[in-house]
C-alpha cells in the first residue's frame, strides 16, 4: 500500500484561496442581511456606520489571507504540504492562481461598500 | 456597454478566425500561456473593475431620488393593478385601477405590493422593474419626464392571465393632473339619460356591487377594480382593451372567453338590451 | 319574405316592442332584392331600401328616436360630403334626409363613376362603398370588434358574443335581421341600435370614414 | 503546464511493460465471457457503462427533441400576435415543460450519461466503481422521466413555470395535482442525479489508469470531478424546497405563506442557490467536450491546461455565490445586490481563461474543419456573445431593465444552447465512432451544423431586440401594437431551422448509428487520449500505465500493447468484473474491485421507486407506500452481492505488482461514496438550518411566535444523550467486530446494533414529543414547520439507518460480515456517526438559538 496522500489536506489547501472568498461572501451579505433586517444598519462606531465598518475589515482580513496563502503558494512551497515534486508543480501554481483570482472577486465584494448604501431597496 | 460588448466579441471572433486563417508562423504569438493570463484574466480583471465600480455609481444614483411629491399604492392582483393616490398622512384620496396618472416630470413614489402571488411592476419606459411580494413592501420612486402614455407589464409570471395583466401610466401636464385627480376624487357622475339610469340599475340589480365600487352608488364591493371613473380609463381588463362601449359589452358578457381565468364570471345571461345599457353607463362613467 | 319568416324564432317574447321592426318589415313586405330585376344591381335595390328603412321610426326602447342615418350611399359624392360629416355617431341632423334625392342620384350614377377608378377584381359592395378595407382592418383591430365577433385576419378577433363574421361578404342578413347591403352595413357597424333596437351590439365609436373601411373590409370575407 | 513542460513529460521513456505475451490461451475469452452483457429478456438488466452510457444519452436527447417541440408549438404560437393556436393553459403548461425538460430531463442527465459512458473509457478503467447504481440512476429517470413528461397529454402539467415561484405554486393558487407532478417528479429525479454524482466522484478519484495523477488527468474528467461535486453542494438545495413545498401542499405547513410567517423568498433563495450553479454544472462538462475536441482537431495539446484547471475549480465555487443574481428585482438592500453583482463578474473571469485556452490551442495548431470543429466554433462564436450579454445582466441597474424580459430568454439561450448543446453534438460527432461500427456522416454533419446555427441565431438574436423593447417572458399572447411582430415571427422562422437541424441529425444517426457491435471504425481523428484505444465489453483488454496527458501520442505502440495485453490486468483473475482502484492523486494502483454484473433487483428497484414517487404525486398513497416498500427491499436484494468479501487474497495484475482483491475503512471506494453520500445529507441539513435562520429574519420579534412556549431543556437534553449513547453503541460494536477473524460468535455486535436503534429511535421520539408536548403544530407557522420539518428530517436518517441496522445484523446472520469482511458495518457506522452528529446540530440549533435571541 503505497504512503498515503492526504488527499483531503491538499484540496483544501489547494481551494484554500477560494473558500475565504466563500466564507467573506457568506460573512458580508449575511451580516447586511440582518443589519438590514434589524435595523442596526444605521449604528455608527467612530463615524462610519457599525457595518459597512465590520463588512470592511473583514474584506481587509480576508483579503490578507488571500495574499497569505498566495505568498505561502508561491514561496514556502514545503510548508504548503503538497508531497512529492511533481503534484507541488502541479497543484502550487494552481492554489496560487485560485488565491489571487479570489483576491480580486474578494475586492469587488468588498467595494461596493464604499459606494451604495446599506439597506435601502431598489429604486429608493 | 453595448459597443463595449459588441467590441470584445469582434477581438474574440476575430482571434479565432485568425487562429484559423493566418499561416501557423504568423500565429505563434497566440500560442503561448501569457496570451491566456492576458486575455483571460488581466484584460477582464481591468474591464470588469471598470464596469462594477460604474455599476455601482449608476446603482447609487437610483437610490438618492428625490422627495416624492405623490405617493401611489398600486397592488398586484391576480391579474389587474389596484392603485390608490394615498394623501401625506398616508390615507387613501381616491382608488383606481389598471392606469396610473402622474404629473409629469414630477417624482412619484410607488409602493408595491401584491395581494396574491407575485408580481413584478415595470413601465419599459420609464423604469425598471420591482417585485410585488406577498409579506413584503416594495418602494420605487421615479418621474415622467415627459407627458404622455406609458405602457406597462406584469413582468414576473403571475398565472394563466400573466400576459394580460398590463396597465397604463399617463403623465399629464401638472394643472390638468390637478383637474384630474380632483374628478377622480368625486363620486360617480350621475346622469341624467334614462338610458344610462336604466344600466346603472341593471348593474346594481345584477349584483356587479357585490365585487365593484361605483362611489355615490350603492356598489361597494372590493374584490374586483374600482369602476368609479371607468369610462375615463384608457383600457378595461388590464390592458386587454381599450375602453368602449363595445369592449366593455363584450367583456362582460365573455369574460371567461376573453381573458379565461380571471375571478370576473362571464355575463352571458344578460339580454342583449341590458347588457348594452350597462356598458353604456359604464362608459359613460367618465 | 321567405328569407326574414325564421327571424320569428329569434323572438322570444313578443310582446315586447323590440321586434317592432321586424314587424315593420313584413307589413311593408320589401322584396328580397334579386339580380334578374330589371337589371340593376342587388346593391342599388338594398340601399334604397335602407333608406326606406330607415325613414321609419322603430321605437327606441329608452324612448329616444335616433334620425335614421343613410349618409353611406353616397359616399362619394362630394356635395353630401361637409353633411355627412357634420353627422357624428348615429345622432345626426334631420337635414339628411334632405339628401335623399342626391343619394339616389348617386346610386344610380355610381356604377359608371366607380367602373372608371376601381379595379373589377373588387367586389362590388367595395367599390360602391368606396372605404379602404386594409384601414377598416386596422380600425377593427383598434376599437376591438373582435372582442365578441370571429373575424378572419384580424388579429385576436375570436370574440363569442356576436355571430362570427367568417365569409361575411356573402352573408344574405345582418344580425340575422337586415338585408346585407353596403349603405345598411355602414350604418350598422357604427350605429346598430338604431337599426335593430334590440341587438347586443351598441354603437361603436367610429366616424363615418372607418364605418365605410369597416364595412369594405367585412365584405372582403368571402 | 507550459508547451515546454507538458513535452518533458511526453518524453519520459517508457518503462518495461508489466506483462509479457503472448498470453495464455483462454485468458481473453475469460475476459469476454466476464463483461458479456445478458441476452433475451434479461438484456435490459444489462449494467456495462458502454450500455447504460448510450441509454442514458439516447433517453436524454429523447427529451431534448421531446422538449424541443414543445418550444416549437410555442413559437408557432407566438409567431404572430394575438394568437389563438394554444390557450393560456396549455401555453403555461409547455413553457414550464420546456424549461424544466431541458434542465432536469435532457441537460443534467445528458453530461451525467456522457460521463457514464465516457469516463471509464478515458480512464482505462473497465466500469465505474458502482454499475448498479449507474444502471439504476438510468432506469429510475427513464421511467419516471417518461409517465412526468406525458403529465402534458393529460393537460396535468405544471404550469407555474421551471422555477416554480410560490405562494402561485403552493395550495392556493394551484390547486390540482399538476404543481405536485413537477415537485415530485423533480426531486425524484435530482435524486438520481446525485446518485450519478456519487457514483462519478467515485470513479473519476479512485478509478483511474495508473500513472494518471491529477495533472495527467483529461480536462473532462476535471470538470466531471467538478460538476459532480457541484451536484453535491447544489441539488440538495433543490430537494429541500420541492421537499418543502410539497408538505405545504399536502399539509399546510405554511413556509412560503406569508401570512402564517413564512415567505416566498425562502423558495426563491433555495432554488437559486441550487439554480444558478446549475447553468455551470451543465456548462462544465460541456466545456469538457470542447477542451478535449480542440486539441484533437488542432492536433496540439491544450495550452495552459492549468490554468484550465484553476478556471474550472474558481467556476465550482464562484457560482454558488450568484443566487441573489436572480433576485435583483425582489427589492433586497442595494448593498446585498452589490455583492452578488461582484460575484457575477467573478465567474466570468474563469469563461475568459477557458476561451482564451481554447483560441491559444488553435493557434498552436492546425485546425481541421471537420464537423465537432464546426460546432466547437459555433460554441465558441454562441457561448462568447451569452457570456457578455450575462455580464450585462449581472449589472444591477440593467437587470431591471431586462430581467425576466425576452433579453434574459435570449441570454440564457446563447449560454445554455450555445454553451452546452453545440459541444454536445460536436461531442457526438467526435465520439460516436468510439460506440458505434461507423462515424457519422461528414457530409450531413455539416448540413446538421448549418441549420442549428444560423437557425439558432435566427431565433435567438432577435429576441435580445425583443427584450429590450419590452417584452416580457412567459406571455402567451401579446398585442399587435406594441412592435413585436416582425422579430417574433423571424423567431419562430429561425426555430424551424433548428428542428430541421435536428432532425436531419436524426436522419444521420438512423443511417450511421449502429452501436454496441464491438466493432469501432478506430481513432478517426487521431486523438490522444485513452478512449480511443481499442476495446470492447470490458474496455481495454489491458489497463495501461499513462506518463502524459495525450498517452496515444506519446506513448508509442500503446494500442498494440494494450490490445496484446502487455499492461495491467490483462485478464479476469477472480472469475468476475473488476478494475484497479487507484489512489485519488497519484493514480497508484491500490487494490482490484470486484464489481457485481447484471441485476434484475437494480431496475425494478428504479421501477418501483419511480412507482412511488408517481403513485404519491396522484394520491393512490397505499400503492405508493408499497411499491416504496418493494424498492427498499430491492434495492437490498441487489446490494447483497455487492459485498463479496476477499474471496482471493491477492491479485496479480502483472509487473510483479500483487493488489490485495478487497479492502476495507477509508481507503475502500465505498468508503469514499458514504462520505459523499453525508456530504449531500450535510448540504441539506445546511441549507434546513439556513431556512430556519431565513425564517427568523421575516420573523424577527416572534421566533417563537407569541403563544408558543419552548419545551424545558430536559428534552433536548435526554434526545441528545440517546443519540450519543446510539453511536457509543456502534463506535463498541465497531471495537468487538474489529477483534474477530472469521466465523466467530457474533453476538455481541449484533447485540449493540439492536441494542443502539431503540436508543436513535428513542432520541427521535423524545424530540418529538418534546415539542409535541407545548402545543406547538406545524401548520399554524413557520416556526413550528420548520422545527418539525427539522426533526422530520432526522426521523428520515431513523428510518434509513433501522433498515441499515437490520440489513446489517441480516448479513452478519448470513456469515457475511465479519472483521475483514465488514464495508457493510463501516457504511451504517459512518452513516450512524453522521446522523448522531446532525442530530445534536439540530438541538442545539433548535433549543438554544431561540433562548439566545429571546
């Protein structure tokens, strides 16, 4: 029986980058959801509101994990558990690539923020 | 957005069509793993940002409308509009249906909302569109520039009658609404014409009241469309047809014929004569 | 007279007025106009007798007495015209009947006038009527007639109210009552109470112009 | 993953071959003999992937031409204004067939069945690990498919559209069975879908040839890995709300009503959590035909297929975050729409990878115009303009505009038609001559390609005009006045071309399609990779060692080889069907599974489980409830030889390689489907508890709503020790089984496994009660609906695991079970852990959450 792979590991570490994406997602619009719905949209904390404030820190703290694993992809490869030469050619670029994709997605969640207002529906 | 798309797809089609048409040296430059980071993540990275970040503007600017000066109730019913002018303490001025006046180019604001299933509200014209869900209050503020006639649509299917369940939004020049919305206010003309006070007691004795207002008549029902000022409205059955004399004979008597399904039973048992004259005062109630 | 006795059928009860004119018809006994008479065309015979009808009043069951309207038959004649139009829905000046002279004048003259601009293709009543049948198609359309007739070509015209206007062009009655003839068509898509006072169909909102097309597209179902 | 790269690769020298020739007499005809499929009446219990595979298509494009003349009425119905052909009634009814045929009934199943049939075949294994299951996948759809579609000529079909918005599809506005057909119907059949999933997984991990590590892997086995994990995340979503709805129905158990605290949202959030990721989990596989069709017509590797790969793993996750993209015209907090907005413009990054790919790889090579280029080309030139017109629609101000306008209708034609149904016939022109003693016909081919392309711009194009001045979708009928006229008829013209597209493929398949004869017209295109090697019943007569990505380019004299047998397994050493399992990354051989073969119990299993479904959609409730039965107690019937136990200890599949022939715990393949089977079940309970979430947010201030009191914690607290003290039960029976050998006395594990139901069944029914107890009832809110529909679903893992439990203890009877022979007891064990750890889950969601906020 030949060593065992830890499969399960390397795809997660290999999606990695991706599931913070899913997880900001989830966090951002969930949290509006109910700030809307609860109406503590409009709480304020050293003058911005409570949370456009949350939804922009977090975007700041999963975008630095996003650059974390993207920095560990690309530079401590060995940390990244990858196993053997050929799958760490292969599956580094990959989680590398997915970090920086999901980055970018991260930021254009994270904008929008800045712009539109929290909790007024459609048409105003 | 449409020269901008119309433009990526020509670079995309004309690549491939290169890809196809050039001798393979002159192609090479194609064939390498940059062109893909380029052209499929660097080139849309910088245009998508761009049009997100305009989207989101464009998004905003819907939102910071101005004050309303009119508010409007409309309610999606399967299938028709009820509306009621609602007055600044929030009380219903007057009720109509299946047409919308508004001032032009004054910001109305319209709450929706659905007394069944859901609908969505859209005038093509002057706005997108917002949902009627049941449990759930929808506003939309927008204006009419300019007078005019409007058409809009049901636009999330409702049922059988979906495609038919249209209104009218009318933009009239500011005084004339005044005049309009003053009328519409009034209870039902009373005329004088024996023909007319014969259909009007026809529609009373056939019961039409059990389901129709006709303010200043004892018709006071509120399942169906308030008729007060029906012979003034621009379409009967949302939309379906204009407003006549022998539209609306027709449709009371095939109701079921024209628009199957809806909660109006047809007439057919009215004589020729009454029907004629309950179309007639109906017509005539302007 | 064999034509008009299964009307009775129609009637279910008689003792009301509403049949008056039926009554009317038979008692004056009109010919059913055939084409051997004396040469002349089934249309010439039927608008002068539409005029004829007309001048009789039927009793209007709310008590109005409409003028009886025969402006059609002379559609192209343009000294009737400023009259015809100052004539507006079914309700118009006694002076017309002024006009009966011309009209028969130009029913008379009308085969000539007509054979040296239409083509022969069209069917008679079309030219005589001189409407503009695509228009009437579109004035169907607009003020929805087709909402209780059946109507080929016309959009959405599946109506069930009325009686389906299929082949209408060779139809012998209207409404199962009237002779079909232009002048009594043009009257009856715009003004049919008038002319049967117990017909479902009411007046309709059309000028005598769209009358005319209405009538020339109704004739074009044959 | 550069040119340069991929061609190190290529030029590794190949190894000494594991088995020598020539091979002993009779080896082959074993072979033969063993993968033979049965004659006579028992040929439809046939279960080769190469059989069930054609099937499963052909009954998919049955359904897409079933579906496609119910569009072709509706054009016809459209193709002038105020038409009269069809009533609303019926017009409801087709557009609603329309949609849900195309997407449940031939989109889905179709790339699943191309999966069936072509994945073992580019994987060199000689089946999918389950071929019952694949088998039973087909038979459950091909039936239950069949009696939903005829629901049409009975004028029963749904009619509330494909998505089913309620409260116009609950109890009130629909009564009558026909919203009930689509419910039942489809989440019937989505639940054959996941058994494909499952079974898809499974095979693309653990049944490769050996040496086929990830990035050797074919690109479609990549997006067949990808959709069928998509599948497990998405369809469960679905399943829940038809689940859902359908007890509103049935029970009033009022979710979607407002009135009673429920809210049509929570129907629309469901379906597009499982709705939008649908359009990628048809697009992916297509996308999968084109990335292998390419390089074989340019006849060069696929350029940046890593980067291919990134794009498809970023598509699987970046859809699930578009749902709201459907809602944008509900009225949610502007914000909220802001992100989704943001997510829509992320999956198209992905698109632009893959097109970009593909327009690289013709550039490296020469592409040859045969017909799959053709269609390849009409994908590309289609799904591009799809895409950019979706990137349109994912901008929020402009969705209002044009949603559920005949903007969208055009949009999600040209991604859906373009996106998927071009690749699918350039994929049957392309592989046809794998399954059939000749290709099709060049010529028709083209004929083909030129109707259903400029046909479907025809009919399509102009409907983006149509959108944008106004019109909107799903109407039946629509004025003449309003400018509509001439584009719908130019439509409907277009339409007719497409069918006459069609239908002269139809022509060309009667003329040329000859399939399941063994006889191939060989590589036709010189493709490189393994389902162009020579095979038959029991695919290649060797599994062959793969160092490349295009094994028959690089590997010289591959064919011959492994038609001589000189590689892998050349033969049936255990006397039956059987593959080489691999290990999920390197692709290292493992251990040989033996497969079971034909069963009668595997479709009348499919047959009565369609039976049940359809009997409960018409309300006979008793014979529904027996044919449940008897497909419960097939389905136990077919499994009972799929546990064979080491009936030889090892296996020699040449080069000195000795495999063992059975395993057992997490490196088993059926260990690995147990735990994608959880992760479905994990997925629905994770979207249950995000209705429950949802509900409170329409319920802010009574959650419980006002009069209901909440049971004491001395429930939750009993059920919750009975369910931990069930799974100790099994965790010690595990303990016992583990220390025999063979053939012991058995009594003490048989002792805890009757011992451990009374205890699951006994927290289930101290649950219940508890909640019983307060008065609360399920129809009279929201809250109490989705606490019972909470506690419902745990009563179904009781019911699954009693009948596990008793199936177990039944083999263990049988002298089946034993501490080597023991999958069986793993799977209930697994199975038993998960149901104790969803349980806990669910109390504490229940229990403690209203506490919190209260």
């Amino acid at each position: 029986m030949p060593m065992r792979e830890r499969f399960v590991t390397r795809i997660l570490l290999m999606t990695a980058g991706l599931i913070i994406w899913a997880a900001h997602l989830g966090f951002v619009y969930g949290l509006n959801a109910l700030a809307c719905t609860f109406d503590f949209a409009r709480l304020e904390l050293f003058g911005m509101a409570l949370n456009t404030l949350t939804i922009g820190v977090v975007t700041l703290i999963a975008l630095g994990a996003e650059l974390l694993v993207l920095s560990f992809a690309v530079a401590g490869r060995g940390a990244m558990g990858f196993g053997g030469e050929e799958q760490l050619r292969f599956m580094g670029p990959i989680t590398a690539t997915l970090a920086g994709l999901s980055a970018v997605a991260v930021l254009w969640q994270g904008l929008p923020v800045l712009v539109v207002p929290a909790c007024t529906g459609a048409g105003g | 957005m449409f020269t901008g798309g119309a433009l990526i797809f020509l670079l995309v089609i004309g690549l491939t069509v290169l890809t196809i048409i050039l001798p393979q040296e002159r192609r090479r430059w194609l064939a390498q793993q940059n062109v893909v980071i380029a052209g499929g993540i660097v080139f849309p990275v910088a245009v998508l940002s761009l049009l997100l970040g305009y989207g989101f503007f464009v998004t905003r600017g819907h939102v910071g409308a101005e004050e309303p000066t009119l508010r409007i109730e409309v309610i999606g019913e399967q299938w028709w509009w009820r509306v009621r002018y609602l007055d600044e303490s929030g009380g219903v001025r007057f009720a109509t249906a299946n047409e919308i006046r508004v001032p032009a180019g004054e910001p109305v604001e319209f709450i929706l909302k659905s007394a069944d299933v859901i609908h969505s509200f859209w005038v093509p014209s002057l706005a997108g569109k917002l949902d009627m869900v049941p449990g759930k209050v929808n506003t939309y503020t927008f204006s009419a520039d300019k007078p005019g006639v409007y058409r809009g649509q049901c636009a999330e299917y409702c049922g059988a009658q979906h495609a038919l369940m249209a209104f009218y939004l009318v933009a009239m020049e500011p005084g004339s609404f005044d005049a309009w919305a003053a009328g519409q206010a009034d209870p039902a003309w009373d005329r004088v014409a024996a023909e007319l006070k014969y259909g009007r007691d026809l529609f009373i004795a056939n019961g039409c009241g059990a389901c129709h207002t006709v303010r200043g008549t004892p018709a006071t029902g509120d399942l169906g469309p308030d008729l007060t000022h029906v012979g003034g409205r621009l379409s009967i059955g949302a939309g379906t047809l204009p407003t006549n004399i022998g539209t609306l004979a027709g449709w009371i008597s095939s109701t079921q014929h024209v628009k199957p399904g809806v909660s109006m039973p047809s007439f057919g048992n009215l004589e020729s004569r009454d029907l004629r004259a309950i179309a007639a005062y109906l017509e005539s109630l302007e | 007279m064999v034509a008009f006795s299964h009307l009775s059928l129609a009637s279910q009860e008689r003792d009301r007025p509403r049949f008056q004119l039926l009554q009317l018809l038979r008692g004056k006994g009109i010919e059913r106009p055939r084409r051997s008479t004396v040469g002349l065309h089934h249309w010439q015979l039927s608008v002068a007798g539409s005029i004829g009808l007309g001048t009789r009043r039927a009793e209007y069951p709310f008590g109005q007495v409409p003028a009886p309207d025969t402006g059609d038959c002379l559609a192209n004649g343009t000294a009737g015209k400023p009259l015809l139009f100052a004539a507006t829905r079914s309700r118009i000046s006694s002076a017309v009947h002024s006009l009966f002279g011309f009209c028969n004048v130009y029913v008379l003259l009308m085969p000539i006038v007509l054979a040296a601009c239409n083509d022969a293709d069209a069917p008679e009543e079309q030219r005589v009527l001189e409407g503009d049948a695509e228009a009437g198609r579109a004035a169907i359309a607009e003020v929805e007639c087709g909402v209780c007739h059946r109507i080929p070509g016309v959009a959405g015209a599946n109506g069930i109210v009325g009686p389906p206007l299929d082949s209408f062009g060779r139809r012998q009655l209207i409404a199962g009552v009237l002779p079909n003839r232009p002048g009594v068509l043009v009257r009856w898509v715009s003004d049919a109470p008038s002319l049967v006072p117990n017909t479902g169909m009411p007046q309709m909102p059309l000028d005598k112009k769209q009358a005319r097309d209405v009538a020339a597209y109704l004739y074009t179902l044959r | 993953m550069t040119q340069t790269d991929n061609r190190t690769e290529r030029a590794a020298p190949d190894r000494e071959l594991p088995n020598s020739t020539p091979r002993p007499e009779g080896e082959l005809e074993e072979l033969e003999r063993v993968w033979k499929p049965p004659s006579g009446w028992n040929y439809i219990t046939v279960v080769n992937n190469t059989y069930i595979g054609v099937f499963y298509v052909g009954t998919a494009f049955l359904f897409f031409i079933l579906a496609g003349v119910l569009a072709l009425i509706m054009r016809t119905q459209l193709a002038v204004p105020e038409n009269d052909l069809v009533g609303e009634d019926l017009y409801n009814q087709l557009f609603t067939m329309h949609g849900t045929i195309m997407m449940f009934l031939f989109a889905v199943p179709a790339v699943e069945a191309m999966g069936v049939y072509l994945l073992p075949n580019m994987q060199a294994a000689r089946d999918l690990p389950f071929p019952r299951l694949s088998a039973y996948a087909f038979w459950a759809y091909f039936v239950g498919g069949l009696v939903f579609f005829s629901s049409i000529f009975f004028g029963l079909a749904p009619k509330g559209g494909w998505f089913m918005y309620p409260p116009l599809t609950s109890y009130e506005f629909s009564p009558g069975i026909n919203a009930d057909f689509w419910l039942l119907g489809i989440g019937f059949i989505e639940i054959s879908a996941i058994a494909g999933a499952i079974e898809i997984i499974v095979g693309v991990l653990r049944t490769r040839a050996p040496g086929q590590s990830l990035d050797k892997l074919p690109i479609y086995a990549w997006t067949m890995l990808i959709f069928a994990g998509m599948i497990v995340f998405a369809f469960p979503a679905v399943i829940l709300a038809t689940a859902l709805l359908e007890l509103e129905r049935a029970f009033q158990w009022p979710f979607f009503v407002a009135e009673k605290g429920g809210s049509p949202l929570l129907w629309q959030h469901l379906f597009w959590f499982f709705g939008h990721p649908e359009v990628y989990i048809i697009f992916l596989p297509a996308a999968g035909f084109v990335s292998m069709i390419i390089p074989t017509v340019a006849q060069t590797p696929l350029v940046a297929y890593r980067l291919v790969v990134v794009a498809l793993l970023a598509t699987g996750f970046f859809s699930f975050g578009l749902w709201v993209h459907h809602m944008f015209t509900t009225g949610l907090p502007q914000l909220s729409l802001s992100f989704f907005s943001a997510a829509s413009m992320a999956v198209s990054i992905p698109s632009g990878i893959q097109v970009f790919a593909w327009i690289a790889t013709l550039a490296a090579g020469r592409i040859r115009l045969n017909t799959p280029a053709l269609f390849v080309l009409g994908f590309l030139f289609t799904f591009v303009l799809g895409g950019l017109t979706g990137v349109m629609v994912a901008m929020v101000p402009f969705d209002w505009q044009v949603h559920d306008t005949y903007f969208v209708v055009a949009h999600f034609h040209y991604v859906l038609f373009g996106g998927m149904v071009f690749p699918l016939f350039a994929a049957f022109y392309y592989w046809i001559p794998t399954a059939s003693a000749r290709p099709l016909s060049e010529r028709l081919g083209r004929w083909v390609f030129g109707l259903i392309f400029i046909g479907f711009n025809t009919a399509f194009f102009p409907m983006h005009i149509t959108g944008l001045i106004g019109m909107p979708r799903r109407v039946y009928t629509y004025p003449a006045e309003l400018g509509w006229n001439t584009l719908n008829m130019i439509s409907t013209v277009g339409a007719f071309m497409i069918a006459a597209g069609v239908l002269l493929f139809l022509v060309d398949l009667i003329r040329n399609f000859r399939p399941f004869t063994n006889k191939s017209p060989g590589n036709v295109w010189n493709a490189g990779t393994l389902e162009w090697l020579p095979s038959g019943n029991y695919q290649t007569r060797s599994i062959p060692i793969v160092t490349s990505r295009e094994p028959l380019w690089d590997q010289p004299n591959l064919p011959e080889d492994v038609e001589a047998g000189r590689y892998f397994l050349p033969g049936a050493p255990t006397g039956g069907r059987e593959t080489i399992v691999t290990s999920p990354i390197n692709a290292t051989p493992q251990y040989v599974v033996q497969m079971p073969g034909p069963s009668w119990p595997t479709v009348l299993a499919a047959v009565f489980t369609a039976a049940f479904f359809l009997g409960l959609t018409v309300k006979l409730v008793i014979p529904a409830v027996i044919c449940g039965l008897l497909a419960i107690a097939m389905v136990m019937l077919w499994l009972w030889d799929t546990d064979p136990g080491p009936t030889v200890d090892q296996v020699d599949i040449g080069g000195g390689l000795r495999l063992p022939a059975y395993v057992t715990g997490p490196s088993s393949h059926s260990w690995w489907a147990m735990v994608v089977l959880i992760l479905v079940g994990g997925t629905l309970f994770t979207t249950l508890i995000f209705s429950y979430f949802f509900l409170w947010t329409v319920n802010p201030g009574a959650w419980p709503p006002g009069s209901v009191e909440l049971p004491s914690l001395g429930w939750p607290a009993v059920a919750a020790a009975l369910y931990a003290s069930s799974s100790g039960a099994i965790w010690l029976a595990s303990g016992f089984l583990k220390r025999r050998k063979r053939n012991g006395p058995w009594w003490s594990v048989r002792l805890l496994l009757l011992v451990a139901f009374p205890l699951m069944a006994g927290g289930l029914a101290v649950d219940l009660f508890g909640q019983w107890q307060t008065g609360l009832r399920p129809e009279e809110h929201s809250y109490g609906a989705v606490v019972y529909t909470v506690i419902g679903v745990q009563g179904l893992y009781v019911v699954a695991l009693t009948l596990m439990a008793f199936y177990t203890i039944a083999r263990s009877l049988a002298g089946m079970l034993d501490g080597v022979r023991r999958v069986t007891f793993d799977n209930t064990m697994l199975f038993w852990h998960y149901m104790t750890a969803q349980g806990l889950v669910g109390l504490a969601v229940i229990h403690f959450f209203p506490r919190l906020i209260g």
